[in-house]
C-alpha cells in the first residue's frame, strides 16, 4: 500500500482483497469490540458478637475499577484492593482486604452479578480499634467478637 497523487491510496493486491479494502472504505472503520466498562464491588466488613445474633457495620466500602487494572479504596479503619476479570458471566476477582493494624484477608472470589458472597471471616479483638469502639453497647459480657468479610457482584 502505498499514497497515490492527490491523496488517493494504491492498494496492489488481487482483486478480491481490492474489493473487500474498498467496502470497508466506504463503510469507515469501525469495530465490533465494545469498550471496556468499570466494575464496581461493594465490601461490607461486619463484626459479630459471639453468641448473639446481632450484626453491626465496621464499614462498607465500593470499590470502582476497569477490568484488569487494580483499584483500591481506604476508608476509615479498612482498606480494600482489587483486580477484577470478567469470565462469561461472572467476575474474578483478586481481592486484599486490610483492617490495621493487625487483620487482613488476600484471596480470589468469583461471584456473579447480584450475588452477596461471605468472604472471610476472623476473630476479633476490638480492643485495638481503642477505647471508644463498642459495636454492641447492649450486650452486659464482653463477648469475643468475629469479622465477617462480605462482597457483593
């Protein structure tokens, strides 16, 4: 292929590849691939008493990213990191979750959209959040507490 005068294009090839270069010529360049789209995970980080059945929020978290690159976002006591795929109709996702100083979970999930998935789970020791951080003010024992790392698609 080459330029030819007054901005014209010289294609020498067989007639068959001439014909198919000047429909899409005429056509313009266009493709079938769609552009990538952000996917968005929320995590809920909720805490637990041992032995009662209330839940109380520690934090939730959305996280916004493009599929293959990595997103993160801190909030006030969590941080959370993903890598997420599409893979047919669910989402792969390479997910690191951090609650300092001394909690983590780093593991890959694979959920579909509109699926809630318990990811993990850990027991707690509240004492490190200080002083001031009571999720159950009703309960009379200091109950041991556990950290249930939730996700949704």
């Amino acid at each position: 292929m080459s330029e030819g005068p007054g901005d014209s294009l010289v294609v020498v090839a067989p007639a068959r590849i001439q014909n198919g270069i000047a429909e899409m010529l005429e056509r313009g360049f266009t493709t079938s691939q769609t552009s990538p789209s952000p996917l968005k995970l929320t995590y809920w980080l909720l805490v637990a008493g041992q032995g009662s059945a209330e839940f109380a929020l520690l934090e939730e978290i959305q996280v916004l990213s493009m599929v293959q690159d990595p997103g993160r976002a801190t909030g006030k006591m969590v941080e959370v990191e993903q890598t997420v795929t599409q893979a047919g109709d669910q989402m792969v996702a390479d997910v690191s979750i951090s609650v300092p100083p001394q909690h983590s979970f780093a593991s890959q999930v694979s959920l579909r959209a509109g699926q809630y998935l318990v990811v993990g789970q850990v027991g707690l020791d509240g004492r490190h959040f200080g002083p001031g951080f009571d999720p159950f003010p009703d309960l009379n024992a200091p109950d041991p507490l556990t950290l249930y790392y939730v996700t949704d698609g």
